[in-house]
C-alpha cells in the first residue's frame, strides 16, 4: 500500500528517517502491544505519540508494528541510499 491510500484511508503519518509508521485510530483496539513493545518508540504522554526515529532499529519498528492485532499501525520503510 501507498502512503497516498494510507492516509486516503484516515491513517496518520509519522515519520522517521528510515521508515515511517502509520495510525489509524478507529481501528485500535487497545491490545498495549505497542506501548509494551517500546515505550521510546510509542508514548500516549507524549506529542507525537509515535517517534520511529527513538525506537533502537528499524527491524524493531517492523517487528512491533507487525505485531498490531488490528492492523491500526502500518509502516512504510524508506529505501536506503547508497
Ligand atoms: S498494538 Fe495496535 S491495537 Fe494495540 S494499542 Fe497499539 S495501535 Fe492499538
């Protein structure tokens, strides 16, 4: 999926260098396994709630994003430049 459908489809942007990650609020269910995955990466006392950028890899932001149960967090990764 683009990130053009993504936010077509009411998900919100964060973004980070190496990938960004996307929040659709109406379809979270409240599972904390974000929040439990990583508290740098996902706050709710904090704006923005979502930082990709404090998470300590990419593959960990994949890993947590994966993880949703609901699919209310996605992620797009950057390609790398050589
Ligand atoms: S893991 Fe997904 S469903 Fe659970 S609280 Fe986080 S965003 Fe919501």
């Amino acid at each position: 999926m683009t990130k053009e459908q993504l936010l077509e489809m009411g998900y919100r942007e964060y973004r980070g260098e190496h990938i960004n990650v996307y929040f659709k609020k109406d379809l979270c269910t409240h599972s904390a396994v974000c929040v439990n995955g990583d508290r740098d990466l996902f706050n709710v006392c904090r704006k923005p709630w979502i930082l990709p950028d404090a998470c300590a890899s990419v593959d960990k932001v994949k890993r947590i994003v994966d993880a949703c149960p609901s699919k209310a967090l996605l992620y797009i990764e950057k390609e790398s430049v050589k």
